[in-house]
C-alpha cells in the first residue's frame, strides 16, 4: 500500500464549528506533514511529526491543533477558523526525517471552505 | 537559506512538442532536488529526485530532470507532450541537513494544446 489517504474531500465549516481534518497512511512511515495549500500557489508547510513526535511547527496560529495518535495517523483539529483559512490541507508522510533522498507522498488533500 | 525559482508561471505547448520547465535553486550545501506534479484537485505526486547519484534523473511518465551544479539548475524535460501532462508542476529543494522541509517553488502550470 503506497498511498495516503485523507478525509473528508471537502468540508464547509462556519467560523464558531469545531472539525477535526484525518489522514492515514500504511507503509509504515515515521514522519507525517501538514501543508496548506491556497489557490495557485506552493503548499506551505504547518507540521511535521516525527516518530509521533512533533518537531517542527511553523508559527501556526493555534486555532490549528495536530494530533498523531499512532504511526500510521494524523489529524488536524480546527476551531474558530476564520474565511482566509480556506485552502486545500495535504497531508504527506515519509520513512523518516533523516534518510537521504526520503521523497514525502502525499495524500488527494482536503479542500476546506470556511463561512 | 535555500531557495527555489521556477521560470516561467505558464508554459503552454503543442502536444508532441519538447517539454521544458525550468527550475534553478540557490544552496551553499548540494541539496535534494524534487519535481512533483499536481493535477486538478488532487495531491502532489512524485515525478523525480535527485539525490547526489547520477546527474540526469529519469522519472516516471517519460519525465526526466538534469542537475548541473555550475548553473544551479534542475530543468524538467520530456520530448513528447501529451494532452495529460497539462498539470501544474512544482520544484522542490531540501537540503540534506534540514531535517525533510522542503521548499517549494511558485509552479509552473503547462498548458497543451491539440
């Protein structure tokens, strides 16, 4: 199994709702990422797990809240959200963080929409 | 700091014709170079890396990528275009100390024309 997968596809939420994005992957990766991806633009990364650990998180407003319950999970819990949230958030996963070469897969993305 | 530039935010060409997408990247260190390619509402996928081994990178969909180092360079190619390669593609540099953060460049969106 080379993929990771991401739900749900698309979700509209308004600024005062609490959603949570997942993603899950299976080939047995120790790193996990969150990217946000605006229209037309380069994702731009939010965090980085590893070994279910986080280890970087790049001055995210807290309104973002990661989870990574095991090696194979990652959630993005969302509340208070504001409009210019809207975006595609990918996820991506890799061997790890240290390999050489350790390209990252991604998963299709959740296209969020925010009211 | 490392830093990616992609050429050119279109390029639009004829099916059958050479595809060139141009990437240069500034780095003190050799870095990991990726071209990865988005198709409408989906995710990213790999097309290539390149990771100090062989300078010229064959990828999949008959893509491939040569590093040359004196123009800090890793340029996309493909001889053929076919209407499915329109796509946007971005290039992506990691530095081989930097932990696995990539940085993306802005994307080029290839158009192919019948």
């Amino acid at each position: 199994d080379t993929e990771v997968t991401q739900t749900p596809k698309h979700l509209v939420m308004g600024m005062t709702n609490k959603k949570s994005l997942k993603c899950e992957q299976h080939m047995g990766h120790r790193a996990m990422y969150w990217y946000k991806q605006k229209a037309k633009k380069p994702p731009e990364l939010m965090f980085v797990y590893s070994y279910e650990k986080l280890s970087i998180n790049e001055s995210v407003p807290s309104r973002f809240s990661p989870e990574c319950p095991n090696s194979s999970l990652l959630n993005l819990h969302l509340h208070a959200l504001q409009p210019e949230d809207s975006a595609l958030y990918l996820c991506a996963s890799s061997r790890a963080t240290g390999s050489t070469g350790n390209e990252q897969f991604f998963g299709p993305g959740t296209r969020l929409t925010v009211l | 700091a490392q830093s990616v530039t992609q050429l050119g935010s279109h390029v639009s060409v004829s099916e059958g014709a050479l595809v060139l997408l141009r990437c240069n990247y500034s780095s003190s260190v050799p870095p990991y170079l990726f071209w990865y390619v988005q198709y409408p509402n989906q995710g990213l996928q790999l097309l290539l890396k390149y990771t100090s081994a062989a300078t010229l990178v064959k990828g999949i969909n008959g893509f491939e990528a040569e590093f040359k180092k004196s123009e800090t360079s890793f340029h996309l190619t493909k001889p053929s275009a076919h209407m499915r390669d329109a796509a946007e593609y971005f290039c992506a540099v990691r530095l081989n100390n930097a932990g696995n953060m990539l940085t993306f460049g802005g994307g080029t969106r290839l158009m192919v024309k019948p």
